[in-house]
C-alpha cells in the first residue's frame, strides 16, 4: 500500500503544513518499537515479536518522515524499542529512505540504538553505509545471571562481540548499564564498569533500576518480591560509578550520562536544553514552537493512520511558560553545567526570587553558585529530586 495523500480539511492538521522556522530544523528523532522480548523493567513504547509488521511499519515512517521539513538536521536519533530488530534489508530500506527526503549539517551526529542481542555486523555495515556514526548499545550488564533477571536476550560474552564488531565499522559507540540492581554490590559494579576499559569506549549511560507504573518490575515489588535497595548502598554504588568512570576520563556531564571531552550525545543535550525537535514513527513525541505532539503509540493503529493519509497525533499540548520554565529548572540541573541564569531569567524567573535559595543550598555544599549558572555539585547531585523541588516556582 503507498502513502495515500494528505488529509483533506477536517480530517486533522497534516504536520509538514504547520509553520516551520528555519531555526527549528536542526533535530529530528525517529522511533521503531519493535523488540525480541519485552523487558520486565522497561516502560518505553515498545512491543515484542510483530515482524509481520516491520515491512509495512517502514514504510509508514518513512511517510511521515517525508511531510517532515528537509533540515538539515544536526542530530538525528533512531530509538526504540530496538530499531536493529529491523533486517538488514528493511534497516537498508529505511536509511535509503530517510537520506532521499532529509538533509544533513555539517559535522552531523546520527545515532542508532542497539540491543547486543539483535547485533549482527551485516546490520552494523548498513547503519554506517547510511550515514549513522554513533551507535548506543543496551548492554545492561556484564553477569550472565543479572541479564537473566532483567530480560535480556543477550549475555556477557555476546555483549564483548557486539562492542567488538560496532567498533570496525562505526567511529563512536556508548554502552548503557544499569546499577542498583537487588543484591548488586560495589565489587560487581566495578566489573560492571571493566567493560567501559575493555573495549576503550569515549561514553556511558549508567542508569539506576527504577520502578516503572505497568511494568512487570513494578508489580512484582508491589506483590513483596523485589524492593528497592537500601538508601546508602545506592550512594555508595553512585560513588563507584563516578570514581571508576572518571578514572577512564569520562566525566559526568549529566545525571546518568558520562563522556570524554566531545564524546557527549549532542541529540540528548539538544534535549536536554530544551532545544526544538522533530519526530516521527509510533509514540514519537516533537516538540515545535511550544507545540508538543505524542503520535500514536499502538504501531498497527500508527501503521493504518500513516498510510491512510492522516497524521496519527494523539495528543498534542502548548507549553505554557510555566511548563517551559520548569523543564529549564528539570533538565538544566541534570547537566554538569547547571542552569543559566539568563535562560531563567528570559523564562520570566527572577534571581530575587531563586538565588536566596540557592545561596542557601550553596552553604549546604549541594550546589555550585556563580553570577551566570547554578548547577549541583555531586554531593547534590544524589539529592537531585529534592534540590529541584526547592528551586521549582511555587
């Protein structure tokens, strides 16, 4: 089935017919939901199995992607779900896709997320010969028995090949792990981090295991059989993971997020700086001009919408300048650099108003004060949640 033209007045706003400045043209993020197993801790728009699919869900995003404005685009992210559980002919297909309808800045960051268990190196050939030049890859953890735990479809050794093979055809790879882990301790998350040295990888995401509404983890904890860890041990596990990343000179320069110099994910930092970005594919969320748009998340509806001629928007919201300035507060205080106090200010918030607080966490050692940022020092950086509730507008 071809794209079917546009939808006519009254069947809903057709995207490339919104107003799209110039300026706003610079990142553009592309989901494909489709993974080999559902993860038991995941809440990302993602599906298991449905390869009957993948045909036809290429061509939907690439629909839409065509109503998308041309760029050039200094980021583009493909996520998921696994985009790798694509073939490499429907991956091929795809990238041949994109790269007829958009164009690329100078000096572009294009990346692709993939899972070690769906990695093939005729998979990797094919993200590279399209343009991608980073990849991100869920390795989770190096213990066979914690990828057990967390529904990986992958092990450790398979992990070592995937880095291994991404590395001979793709110039930047990250790693993802996950720590706080029941019954992880310092001794595993240092073998965890080995990993990072190993393979001599410029860039990490360590997330901490959270307890997401409608996941299998998150019932299970209310059901009694997994808990949280212990308060200090998560410290103390935080203190691992920043003591033994910097000393491979990779520095925090966000939340969960550690780099060498340049080696930082310039799509996710446009994010979060609360810069514009496209979207497209099934759940994808942009944001343009104020206006936030969810696209539907279930992909058979996403599919039959696309094809159809209409937009799949879900839902969609203006920012309020309220909404705009507590994300600058949310998202800034996650970075090493902090907040600017000239974004606030242009936000509408008064230094009269935040700096006395600031001032005051300041004198508590939690965050670091100058005349142009704040930002939180990493004794406050465990206390994240706290410090920007303080900060927040009432």
């Amino acid at each position: 089935m071809l794209c079917r033209r546009r939808a006519r007045k009254g069947q809903g706003p057709a995207l490339s017919r919104r107003p799209q400045p110039e300026a706003l043209r610079v990142h553009l993020y592309l989901h494909v939901p489709y993974c080999a197993a559902k993860c038991p801790y995941c809440d990302f728009n993602s599906v298991a199995g449905k390869d009957q699919e993948h045909a036809r869900y290429v061509q939907a995003l690439l629909c839409e992607v065509r109503r998308l404005p041309r760029g050039p685009y200094a980021t583009v992210f493909i996520g998921g779900g696994t985009p790798t559980m694509l073939s490499a002919r429907h991956l091929e297909q795809l990238l041949e896709g994109i790269n007829r309808h958009i164009t690329l800045a100078p000096g572009y960051e294009w990346t692709c997320e993939a899972n070690p268990g769906s990695a093939e190196a005729e998979r990797f050939r094919v993200l590279a010969a399209g343009g991608v030049n980073r990849l991100s890859l869920g390795v989770q953890s190096t213990h066979d028995q914690r990828l057990r735990f967390l529904g990986r479809v992958h092990s450790a050794s398979e992990a070592d090949q995937a880095v291994a093979m991404a590395q001979r055809h793709v110039p930047r790879i990250s790693a993802d792990l996950i720590m706080g882990l029941p019954g992880q301790d310092a001794q595993e998350l240092r073998e965890d981090l080995r990993f990072y040295q190993r393979h001599g990888l410029g860039h990490a995401s360590v997330y901490h295991l959270t307890y997401e509404p409608g996941t299998e983890f998150h019932a299970r904890r209310g059901r009694g059989e997994l808990a949280e860890i212990d308060p200090e041990l998560s410290r103390e596990l935080f203190d691992v993971v920043w003591d033994g990343l910097a000393a491979l000179g990779l520095e925090a320069y966000e939340t969960s997020n550690f780099a060498r110099p340049g080696e930082e994910s310039r799509h996710n930092l446009a994010y979060w700086h609360g810069r514009d970005y496209q979207a497209a594919g099934a759940g994808a969320v942009s944001t343009v001009a104020g206006l936030r748009s969810t696209r539907e998340k279930h992909s058979g509806r996403y599919i039959e919408r696309i094809l159809d001629g209409q937009d799949a928007i879900w839902r969609s919201e203006t920012l309020s300048a309220a909404d705009r300035l507590t994300e600058a507060w949310m998202l800034g205080l996650r970075l090493g650099g902090g907040v600017a106090a000239a974004q606030l200010r242009a936000l509408g918030d008064r230094d009269s108003r935040w700096r006395p607080l600031a001032v005051a966490l300041a004198g508590e050692g939690l965050v670091a004060l100058t005349p142009d940022r704040v930002a939180l020092t990493r004794a406050g950086r465990v206390l994240q949640d706290e410090i920007t509730v303080r900060l927040l507008p009432g």
